[in-house]
C-alpha cells in the first residue's frame, strides 16, 4: 500500500495551513489554520474491509512545562514521547481519499467532539486533550485532526508520521471517545498493511 499527498512532501516541511500553531514574527506562536492535509492510498490489498488513520508525532517533549519558555531551549537530546494529531477509525473501504480540509478547516477552542467524520467512520481523541488539561480557554476533549503546534523553544525538528493501516474487518469494537491506545490495541491482530508519509515541522521563529 501507498500513500500520497496534494498537501504534502514526503520528509519536507508541512506547510503552515495543516498546522495548529505557526510563529507570530516575534518569536512565539500564533494560531494556523488547522486544516487536515489530503491524502490518498493505493494498492490496497484484498481483503480489506475498512481503514484507519493516525498522525502522530514522536518527537514531543515528555515535560509540556519546559514547551514555550523564553528563558530557556529545549535541546534536541531531551527526553521524547508521541503526541498524537489525529485518531480516525472504521472508514468504510471504498475511502481511499480524504480532500485537504475535509476533516478540520479550524481551530475549534474545547475541541471538535468524537463521532462520525464527513468520509464515515468516527473519530477519536489526540493529544490536544490532554496537552490542554486545566486551560480555562482552550481545555476539552479534542477529537479528528488539530495539527502542528511544536513549541518555539525546541530546537528539534518535529517528524509528524501519517499512517493508513488497511483493515480486515469493517468495524473496530472502540469506546465513543477512544484514544490511540485503545485504537492500537483494537487494530492488533486486523492489520493487512500499512502506509506512511513524514512530514517535517517547527514554530522556531
């Protein structure tokens, strides 16, 4: 299986428009336009009854309390974990394409609710939800896609990893508001092939 993009340069940076954040010109961030990139996959092997989709990047920083200090930079050798971006499951098998802000085209504050996306199946938390915890502003559950956001004082690159898994069967068993964990878990043993595409992003200013 294959996977490509309008919207994206396999291990080129993400335009800011995908993105959740981009610098403001004064060295912190504004906010973006948040919308999905397109994707499309081919080859997709038989048997196939449904798809899934994750972004995650692996290259967050496991501490969110040193993201965005101005007195000091992250280094690239600080300890890292995955964020994820976006959590879609159980698209019908005759998806194979999703239109560049189809499934986010906005920043919404609190987070887009989990349930059916506009190309079927539903879709899960990421990771917003919990990097969000306790704000009065923007805390919520965040479900679907909400992009890029990496914060300015890292000096590492981020590696954001789109992955289509191909299925063998219709419908995953998952919780209403599931999260990639339970997504993985549901995905183990039902996995035909998988395709990804990196895409690379930062908010140094």
């Amino acid at each position: 299986m294959q996977l490509t993009s309008q919207s994206l340069t396999p291990n080129a940076a993400i335009p800011t428009t995908f993105a959740f954040g981009k610098p403001d010109g004064n060295g912190q961030i504004g906010l973006s336009d948040n919308n999905n990139p397109h994707l499309k996959w081919v080859d997709v092997p038989e048997g196939t009854q449904s798809f899934a989709i994750v972004c995650v990047d692996p290259d967050a920083p496991t501490d969110k309390s040193q993201a965005n200090r101005q007195d000091k930079a992250i280094d690239v050798d600080f300890p890292r974990g995955s964020f994820y971006h976006w959590t879609v499951a159980n698209l019908p098998a005759s998806v194979t394409e999703i239109a560049a802000g189809a499934h986010s085209n906005s920043i919404t504050p609190g987070g887009k609710s989990p349930g059916e996306t506009p190309s079927g199946g539903v879709q899960g938390q990421n990771s917003y939800t919990q990097w969000f915890d306790g704000d009065a502003d923007m805390g919520g559950t965040y479900c679907g896609y909400d992009g890029p956001c990496p914060p300015f004082n890292d000096e590492r690159i981020h590696g954001y990893h789109f992955i289509v898994y191909a299925v063998d069967v219709p419908t995953l068993e998952l919780p209403e508001s599931f999260t990639a964990g339970d997504l993985h878990g549901a995905l183990a043993g039902h996995v035909l092939a998988q395709a990804t595409l990196i895409g690379t992003y930062s908010t140094r200013g």
